[in-house]
C-alpha cells in the first residue's frame, strides 16, 4: 500500500483504511508511518525512530519478525499497554506465550500483515486485569530490512472501555 499514490487500488485501499481508523492514536501512527522513506511498498525499518512519535510511545508494541517458522519477539511496549498486560512480555516470543501463540486471533492477525504486505486493523478481545475494558483495537503497520523483507512490526493500542452501568442510588425509604 502506498500512502501517496493518487491514484488507482492503493490509494482506494488507503482511503478506505483511514474511513475505518476511529482513534486519534491510530490517525497520527498511520500518517507517520506514510511519511517513513520506503523500499518497494513499504516504510524501511531503518526510518522508524520512537522520537518522532512521543505522544504514541505509551500505545505502541514494536515485533521483531522471523519468517520461517513465523513468529513474533516483544523488542518494545508502552506504558499504556504495559499496564493492560498479564505480565510484561519484553524480549519473549509470542510462540512461547499460551493465549497468544498460532491460532490465536492476535498471531493471526500480526501474520496477515505480512501475509498482506499491508496494515491491518483489527479488534481483539482483551485479555488482561483490567475488566473494564471490552476489546482493543490494534492498527498492525509493517517495516521492512534492506532486502525488502518484513523484520518488524508497529503495533499501535486503543483499549475501549465497557459501557458504564448506571445503578439506581438507594434512598433508605422503604414503599
């Protein structure tokens, strides 16, 4: 996908991805991600430099890719989803995490970017301490080495909340 074609699938493609982003978050990371030099299609790994997006940094999980088996290495989580997390998964593999190894909807997803050569969005159940929350939504954004190949992935995190409940107050009167 390129960010700036004017024409033609992939800017139909873009276009129609940006319609689908609700959160800020995922605006502000897709229009970085566009601005990164490419190689083919796709940002290079070696133009993405966490100082640029200060304010995504506490949303953001930054993968390491290997291709054969394909799998996943935590290199970098914000704050923000470090806190929703069930322990902190810096420098582990997703195939060695049980609810988030192959066939997970999570592994399934981060391998369609590849796959796809494209962002994906996606929602998926959160799983985590915080009951308060219903889903997140992850924007997956694909980097790429020198020869062109996957290395890494930029995750970017929006948590949706459960809808509050509203509970009747009581008065202490009795009918």
């Amino acid at each position: 996908m390129n960010c700036t074609a004017d024409h033609g699938a992939a800017a139909d493609e873009f276009a129609d991805l940006r319609r689908r982003l609700s959160a800020r978050l995922h605006l502000v990371g897709l229009d970085y991600w566009c601005s990164l030099e490419r190689i083919s299609n796709l940002p290079a790994r070696r133009e993405f430099d966490p100082a640029d997006i200060p304010t995504l940094l506490p949303h953001l999980i930054f993968l390491r890719v290997t291709p054969e088996p394909i799998d996943f290495c935590y290199r970098v989580i914000g704050g923000t989803v470090r806190e929703h997390l069930l322990d902190n998964y810096t420098g582990r593999w997703i195939s060695d995490i049980p609810h988030q190894r192959a066939p997970s909807k999570l592994h399934s997803n981060l391998t369609r970017a590849i796959t796809e050569r494209a962002p994906v969005l996606s929602d998926t159940p959160y799983v985590g301490t915080k009951k308060e929350f219903l889903k997140s939504d992850e924007l997956i954004l694909p980097l790429v080495d020198e020869s062109d190949q996957i290395s890494h992935l930029l995750v970017l995190l929006d948590f949706d909340r459960r809808p509050l409940k509203v509970v009747a107050r009581w008065s202490g009167k009795r009918s």
